[in-house]
C-alpha cells in the first residue's frame, strides 16, 4: 500500500512540479535517510546535513525514478551515492590540508567515531567496511532485496550477496560467534 502511494506521489512530484506531494514524500522516508546515513557516518551531524543534500539531489533526479522497485531502494542509493560523494570531498580536502602542513586525522576521515554509547549493533557494524555496513543496513533494517540492494549500490547481485557473506564471517570472527544461526 505504501508503495503504490509512494508511486503516486512521485507521479505527482514529477509531472506537476508538485513540491507538496514531494514533501510527504520526505516526510515519509526521512527517518529511514537518517537512519542510514548515521550507521554509515557514525555522526548525527553530518548524517542530517547529507541527509538534506540528499533530499535535494533526489528532487533534481526524481524524473529518473523509473517505479521499479521500491522508492525506498532508489532513495537509499541516492542517500549512498551522496555519502560516497561527501566522503570522496573529505577525502581530497584532507589531502590538500596535509599538503599545506595541517595535521590530520590519520586516514583523513572527517567523520567522528562512534560515542562510548554504542549499541550492540553498532559495535558490530563497526567492524564492516562503509560498503559493507551500507549493504548490510539496505539489508537486514530495511529488508530490500539482493536486486534492490545491487541497483543502490551499482554493483552486481553476486557481489551483494559475497559482501554480506564475507561481512557475517567478518562479525563472527571478530565476535567469536559461533551460532551458525546467525544471519
């Protein structure tokens, strides 16, 4: 039910300009944007303002939803997409400052790490690479498919499904969990 509305509002959205359907659109999947962007960043902060650039490139890009599939998905790989987009800046920022004799963090990452307030799941998504965590949150939080997962992400389902693979050994090595009913 959800998604077909979603599909009309985004028929609206596209066909009327109408900035009102989008922002129930908005209203709609901003918790969830968050969400992710927060496993993804560790930091509220940047989360929310990526969250908002994210928002803004999907209304520029919205007329290149195609409805296949859920919105969700297609607004998750733009949230992705902005998150690489953000880190590759921080990145090349970074670079320039040690350039120019700053101090840096040592890999550069402008994003903070994780508070001494960290849930269980986030103490193990913190052993995941960005890619790795992305997958497993579109994953298991968000219960989009392999295919879902694999058009967010561009790359292709067999990889999906080796990254979450790898990534379950990846938290029961690190873990020592040994309940194969895990995952």
């Amino acid at each position: 039910m959800l998604a077909s509305q979603d599909h009309e509002l985004v028929a609206r959205a596209v066909s009327a300009q109408d900035t009102a359907a989008y922002g129930e659109l908005v209203r709609r999947h901003q918790s969830d944007v968050r969400i992710v962007l927060r496993k993804l960043t560790g930091d509220f902060t940047i989360a929310d303002e990526l969250a908002q650039d994210c928002f803004m490139h999907a209304w520029n890009k919205l007329q290149t939803y195609s409805g296949r599939g859920s919105f969700i998905g297609w607004l998750l790989k733009v949230a992705y997409t902005t998150f690489l987009q953000s880190k590759r800046k921080s990145k090349r920022y970074a670079e320039i400052l040690q350039q120019v004799g700053h101090a840096t963090e040592a890999d550069g990452r402008a994003y903070s790490e994780p508070s001494d307030e960290v849930s269980d799941l986030d103490k193990l998504l913190a052993v995941l690479t960005d890619d790795e965590r992305a997958i497993f949150v579109m994953s298991y939080a968000y219960g989009l498919s392999h295919r879902e997962i694999s058009e967010a992400t561009t790359m292709p389902v067999g990889t999906v499904k080796s990254v979450i693979f790898r990534g379950k050994e990846k938290i029961r090595t690190s873990f020592d969990i040994k309940d194969h009913q895990y995952g």
